[in-house]
C-alpha cells in the first residue's frame, strides 16, 4: 500500500490539476480528476438534461452519477500501481463527493459516509477560490461565488472526517507545488 496517499482538492478553478500535472513531471505518481471522464461519457450518452450547472444535478439520475463518481474514486484509491509508491497524490478524494452532495443538498445514505471511512487520505491540500485565475469551460460550470461556497464544503466535509487542511497559498504552479512536496509527511 502506498505509504502516503495525499490528496490535492479545492474548487473549481483552483489550480489543482496544473499542480497534479507539475508533480506528474517531477516524477510522482498521481491521479486525474475522475468526474471529467464520467461527464464526458453523461453527455456522449445522451444522459444529460442540458448540463450548463455542476453535473450531479444535471445528469437524468444524480444518485447513480455520484455512485459512479464515488465507485471511480475508490477505484483509484485502491489501484494496485498507486499501492507500489512511496506517495501517490489524488486530483479530489473521497469526500469530495459528499462535499458537493451536500453543497446541491443531495441525500445519500451509509454506502457514502462508509466509502470516506473506510478509505483515509494521510494528508489534505486545500487550494482557495482565486479570483484572478478562475475560467469556466466545457466540463467546469460553476460561477466564482459557487466555487467559494464549493471551499467551504469541501472544508468542512474533510474536517468532518477528522482531516486537517492545508491550505495552498496562492503562486505559480512550481511554487504551489514546493509548498506541498515541503509539507508532505
């Protein structure tokens, strides 16, 4: 098993898969963010009412999306490859998927909370709502002020399950990158 699975999240337009992609280059192994590959596949299905809002409250069936999503995830997380390495970095974690259930008040039952239980991170990196960098584009519909309200769900669901955040500072890709290979247990 890995020694340390560490996770890289915060909302949208954060800078977190530009980090995953620099780390990816300096040689770690790391994951990309899943939910682009499943909303990707929603819309080549047809199993998309128009998606011009987050996915999982667009998709025809948003339980059955964020099972997917959440059943992708543990995939990752269990990955024989990422079990080989000393450190594997995740573009989201587990609990994202509850963050953004309940930031759109979506129910979901013990299959949820068992998933982020089960599966524990060794660290959390928390990248805020940066206003000069944020974009929209094809997948990313969010406005900045859903993506603050994103942070702070994020936030407080990683906390829930007694995670301690660190919180990115702003700078360039490389520098972003030093904070977190410098925090890293």
């Amino acid at each position: 098993m890995a020694k340390h699975k560490i996770v890289i999240t915060g909302g949208p337009s954060t800078g977190k898969t530009s980090i995953i992609k620099n780390l990816e280059e300096e040689g770690f192994f790391c994951f990309p963010e899943f939910i682009r590959s499943i909303t990707q596949e929603a819309k080549d299905n047809n199993d998309a009412i128009e998606i011009v809002s987050n996915p999982i409250v667009s998709v025809s069936d948003p339980y059955d999306f964020n099972m997917q999503l959440l059943n992708g995830r543990i995939d990752q997380y269990n990955d024989p490859i990422a079990n080989d390495k000393n450190i594997a970095f995740y573009d989201r974690g587990i609990p994202d998927v509850l963050a953004y259930m309940d930031l759109f008040n979506q129910t979901y039952n013990e299959t949820f909370i068992e998933a982020c239980t089960k599966h524990s991170y060794n660290q959390v990196f928390l990248l805020p709502p940066w206003k000069e960098i944020y974009t929209s584009d094809e997948q990313r519909y969010e406005s900045f002020e859903e993506a603050q309200q994103i942070h702070h769900h994020l936030f407080e669901t990683y906390s829930k399950f007694g995670y301690n955040c660190i919180e990115v500072p702003f700078g360039n890709v490389k520098e972003r990158s030093t904070f977190i290979l410098q925090h890293v247990i």
